[in-house]
C-alpha cells in the first residue's frame, strides 16, 4: 500500500502492523508529544516497569 510505513515492535523490534490494536502508549517524549508506538498484542511487556513502594 502506498504510504503504508512499517513499524517496528517495541518489545521484539520485529515489524508491525500499524493498527489501532497495536498501538501502546508509553508515556511521553520530551516534547510533550505522545509518541506512537507499536507492538505485537502476542509480545510480553519487559519487567523495567519500576514498583513504587
């Protein structure tokens, strides 16, 4: 398709289809911007997530 950019997972760096079920959220860039971000809904999420105690 034209215009159609691939995206790469940011879990597995594989790529991704960009669609609407594989779009995350993590977080926001340093310009306050929301980045868009995609990952296969099949890849686990990394365990850097930070418990706050």
């Amino acid at each position: 398709m034209p215009g159609s950019m691939s995206e790469y997972c940011v879990y597995c760096d594989r790529p991704v289809e960009r669609s609407e079920e594989n779009l995350v959220m993590l977080g926001f860039s340093a310009s306050g911007a929301r980045p868009s971000l995609y990952a296969h809904p099949e890849c686990p999420r990394p365990r850097k997530v930070h418990a706050r105690r």
